[in-house]
C-alpha cells in the first residue's frame, strides 16, 4: 500500500514534561490506527508556554525523527496542542434569515459566522468556533438544522480563545523543525475527544486533563461544550512539595511520587518503608510511605477543588441560563498526573460524585504504548485530525500530511549513482 494512498494524521503535543508525536492512519471503518510514537522529555516549556526555543526545537525534533522512524514516513505537517492559562472561553448566539425555504449548509456557515462575529479579549484570537445547538423560529435544541423549514435562525456556539503570542511562539517552535501545523487546537478539547463517549456528553461531564504545569478543563452538557479553561498548576507542584518536605533532588522526588505515591494515605499499609535519596552526597535515608502519601494528599486535594470551584460557578450560571447543568456522568481523569494511585478516592471526596480515569478510546495500532492517560491530548489531536479529513476541510491537501520514505529513497538513490 503506497503511503500517499493512505490517509495519514500527525499530532503532536509539547507540553510541560514532555514532548508526545504520534503517527495515526484513519482506516476505512474510522478507527485510527497508531503506526508511529515519538516521546522525549521536554525543555524550555513551562505551565504550557515556551521559555525556551531552541530546547524546545531539539525535543520536537527528537520526537519527530522517532516517530517518523516508527512509522517509516516523512512528517510534513502536524495538529498540534496548545495550553496555557491565556486559554478563554465564551458562549454566544448568532441569528440569520433563512435564505431559501429550508437551511442550507450555507446558513449554517452564514449563523455560525455571525456568532463568532464578536469582541474577544486584545490581543487574543479564536482557535475555535464549537456549535452547541440551533433554533429555527420556536424551535429549539436542533442539533442539525440542515433541511428544516423556517424564517429564521439562531445559533449558540462555545468560542475558545487563545493570546495571539503564545500562540506564535508553539508554532514557531514546530516551523523551525520544517514542520507545517495544520491546526492549533486547544489541548483539554483534543482530551476530551480522546476519552469522552458521546453518553457522557449527553449526560453531562467534566474531563480534567492532569499535566506537568498545567490542568486542561472541558465541560459537556447536553451534548455540547459549555465550558474550557486551564488552571496553571498540576503535578509538577507535587513533585516541589515532596522535594521540599525531604530535601531530595527534583528529579528523584520525581521518579519517588510515580514509584511510591498516592494520593490517598489510608490505602497504604502502615510499615510500608521507601528509600529516600538526599542531596549533596549524602547517604540516602528509609521512610515510610505512608508519610509520602501524607504530602501528596493535601497537594492533589488541593488541585481538585481548584477544579471543583470552577465548576460550581459554571453549574451556577448554566442554571440560571435554563441550560443543562448536572454532570450526571461525573468526572474523567486523564494527562500524567492522573496515574497516580489513590486518585479516583481522592477525587470523589472532592467531587461528591462518581469518578473514572480515563485513556484514549477507538483507537488501534500501538495500543500498549498508547492507551494510557497521559496519550490522551495526542490521540485527541488524532480523532480531531480524522475529523478534518472525513469532513474535507482537508480537499487540497490530501495528499496526506505524510510522504513515504520510498519517494525520499529512491531520489538519494538517483543522486548516489
């Protein structure tokens, strides 16, 4: 099977601890079928921003040649994730006339239009124009009005915004690797089409994705987005905690919290006894686990209800908008930091409502590499590629956003003899 026959996707995640690239072939029955992985930590990025370009340049690029390896291809443009806590959200409602007798997909177009059609912050820029739902005269909560009879027509759409700079310098860091990004899209959006079944937006749920720096929110109610933010702290404010609390190298009180942590202290038995590394050459030190597990439950009980204040303010205002509010379906865990042990225990004490880690769904391939939570984001980038390509935003350039390594072969070939 020629390369260029196959409908190839590349999304790439640059993220606070590491730099994810992952290849994906959307196969006939729209599975996406994962043929290449590249990970590498990363450098110079912080709570989802760069502070560094060129460290970030030489992590993507690792990334990059060991996925192209892997799936034997050459990447010549990518999806690409973005986070920080320059990320805002708003609702807003757009109306047209009908045009015709019935709606077209250019009313569509024309009402969604109009919706976006509105003051965002300075300096910021949409990355997406997300329908919630359409009314046709009286008729409301349409999910597809395309075909229906009417005079005129309302549409609610959930903008998501992003800092104009922030957004440069992600893209610059993937241009300077001679990479194209096809599209910026918001990187707790991208989770939530990892993770999320359509059950679960219709209920209602929260999809919490638990990096390095930062803490991606996606909101559904009724089917539809209501809600994205990001909160600047996550697991990297863990690992300062237990550094700190045991004077260990950040590296080490990395590598203690994956091994040995928890986030709830009652499901550790009470003799169980760790080795602690010390700075400066010193001789590392025994410690029972369970007073580990007693620096990171406050830290995680903490970052939670960041989360959970967030959220009463949201139910509050959706209620008062006669909109869906329960998030009957609860709340989904995923991102790196949601490995941790105990945490499904911690969150329900915080949440008072049913709790699940969640790992990319519909997907095959690589799946022992991929199907854990903190491959949500560049999976999510992967479904949301699919997405494009079966919608046909992508007509003139499918010819994929991969060459084989055939047509590369074969020119050196012509150039050596």
């Amino acid at each position: 099977m020629k390369s260029a026959d196959r409908k190839l996707v590349v999304g790439v995640e640059v993220g606070t601890s590491k730099v994810l690239a992952l290849v994906g072939e959307v196969l006939p029955d729209g599975i996406v079928n994962v043929i290449g992985v590249g990970h590498c930590p990363s450098k110079g990025v912080d709570k989802g921003g760069v502070n560094d370009l060129e460290s970030v340049v030489k992590s993507l690029q690792r990334a990059i040649d060991q996925a192209e390896l892997m799936a034997d291809c050459q990447i010549s443009s990518v999806y690409l994730a973005l986070s920080g806590k320059h990320i805002r959200c708003q609702n807003e409602i757009g109306m047209v006339p009908i045009a015709e007798e019935e709606v077209t997909a250019d009313d569509v177009e024309n009402v969604v239009h109009t919706a976006k059609s509105v003051r965002i912050l300075d300096e910021h820029r949409i990355l997406h124009v997300i329908p919630q739902e359409y009314s046709i005269d009286l008729q409301e909560g349409i999910k597809n009005p395309i075909g229906l009879s009417g005079v005129r027509m309302k549409a609610k759409v959930h903008l998501i915004t992003c800092h104009n700079d922030m957004a440069k310098n992600i893209v610059k860091a993937v241009e300077r690797c001679g990479l194209k990004v096809d599209q910026l899209i918001f990187s707790g959006l991208a989770s939530s089409y990892a993770v999320l079944t359509d059950d679960e937006k219709e209920l209602g749920a929260c999809v919490i994705d638990m990096g390095g720096g930062t803490m991606d929110i996606s909101v559904y109610t009724g089917g539809a987005l209501r809600h994205s933010a990001v909160i600047p702290y996550a697991g990297n404010v863990v690992t300062s905690d237990i550094a700190y609390a045991f004077g260990t190298p950040p590296m080490d009180a990395e590598n203690i919290k994956i091994r040995y942590g928890c986030a709830v202290g009652s499901l550790i038995g009470k003799d169980e006894v760790i080795d602690v590394p010390s700075v400066g050459g010193r001789p590392s030190r025994a410690l029972q686990r369970q007073t580990l597990a007693d620096v990171i439950e406050p830290r995680y009980t903490e970052l939670l209800n960041l989360v959970n204040k967030e959220l009463q303010i949201l139910q509050e205002s959706l209620k008062q908008q006669n909109v869906k509010h329960q998030l009957a379906a609860g709340i989904v865990l995923t991102g790196g930091a949601a490995q941790i042990k105990g945490l499904v225990e911690c969150a329900e004490k915080v949440f008072h409502t049913q709790v699940r880690v969640g790992q990319p769904l519909n997907i095959s391939g690589l799946t022992d590499y991929v199907q854990k939570p903190y491959c949500s984001t560049a999976v999510g980038l992967l479904h949301y590629g699919k997405q494009s390509l079966l919608s046909g935003d992508q007509e003139g350039k499918n010819k994929s956003s991969v060459t084989g390594f055939i047509k590369r072969a074969t020119s050196w070939f012509k150039k050596e003899f």
